[in-house]
C-alpha cells in the first residue's frame, strides 16, 4: 500500500490521492487500506517516516564506509542522497520530508527541519569534533532551511534537479557554515 502511495502521489499529487486510488492501485479491497491506515494522511504520513528511515540509513551507510577529509564532505554526502532519492526514490520528491502532509511529522514538539538540523548538528559534533554551542545550534538550522529551499527550487526549476542550482545549494551551505564555524574547524580546501 505504501508503494502504491508513493506511484500515486508522482503521478498525481497529494491533491488527488485518496484511499480508493490507493487501495485499486495495491490491488487491495479498500477495507484492508482502512484496517491499517484512517485516511490518506496517515498513509502518507507512514510513507515520509519510511522515507526518512531510507535517508538516514543510506547517509548513514555512506559514513560507514567513506572516509571524509572534513565536514564540508560530509555535508556534500548528504545533499548527494536528498538528490538521489529525490529522482529514484517513488513518493519523495512528492513528500520529501513530510512537509506536504505535516511539519511537525518527526517530532511533535519540533518542525521537520529542525529535527534534520538537530541530527546535522549531532554529526559535526560526534564526526567531526565541533565544539557544542548555541552558535553551531544556529548554523545547522539556517543551513538546513537554506538548503531545503535551494534544493527545492532545483526540482521546481528542473524535474531531474537543476545541477547548476544543485551545486549553488552545496555553495551556500558550505560558505554559511564555513563563516559560522570559523572558530571551530579547519577550512575546506
């Protein structure tokens, strides 16, 4: 059910998602979409988590096993797997991270992004040794809701992802964080 939501919201658009199309497309009666799900938002809702899941599994797994020279790799690792899944991944360029659906989707007391920025944050500390403050707590949500937006206009201004606007997207994250973390970490090259 949650394959055929995200097909659907592709083609279609949340707009025009309902339960009915849902359940036709799994090829499933739709008592069994309502035994699981109370309407198209939880569905789609259930799909952004199992998306954000894929996202941290695979940013994950890249750290795992790639070594970075610094954070500035880092941050170029997780813009490379937004903009993968976004052309690969059914359902998320239509979700992304469930701004669509609910902003308060990963944590009920804190928007989307600030979530993504909290875990941003957690990596430059834990990764990369930054020293915990208030000023890396702002930098990693401006650059967060910076690259959120850029990203976004690359796949409004292209459906594949403009990689010119792609590459300013890298550009200004890493000049914002590269003057808000002057202090606490060496330059990129």
């Amino acid at each position: 059910m949650l394959d055929a939501c995200a097909e659907l919201l592709d083609e279609i658009g949340y707009e025009s998602l309902s339960t009915t199309r849902i359940a036709d497309r799994a090829g499933v009666a739709i008592g069994s979409v309502y035994q699981f799900f109370p309407d198209k938002r939880a569905i789609t809702q259930e799909l952004t988590r199992r998306n954000v899941e894929l996202f941290v599994t695979r940013v994950g797994r890249r750290f795992m096993e790639e070594d970075y020279r610094g954070w500035w790799e880092a941050i170029d690792a997780i813009i490379d797997e937004y903009v993968d899944m976004h052309r690969s991944v059914p359902g998320f360029k239509s979700l992304q991270f469930g701004d669509v659906v609910d902003l308060n989707l990963l944590d009920s007391d804190s928007d989307n992004n600030t979530v993504i920025a909290g875990r941003l944050r957690g990596l430059l500390l834990n990764e990369f040794g930054l020293a915990d403050s208030h000023e890396l707590d702002i930098a990693a949500l401006v650059a967060v809701e910076a690259c959120d937006a850029v990203l976004k206009l690359a796949f409004r201004y292209d459906q594949n992802g403009s990689e010119e606007i792609i590459d300013a997207a890298r550009q200004l994250v890493r000049g914002f964080l590269s003057r808000q973390l002057r202090s606490y970490t060496p330059q990129p090259d």
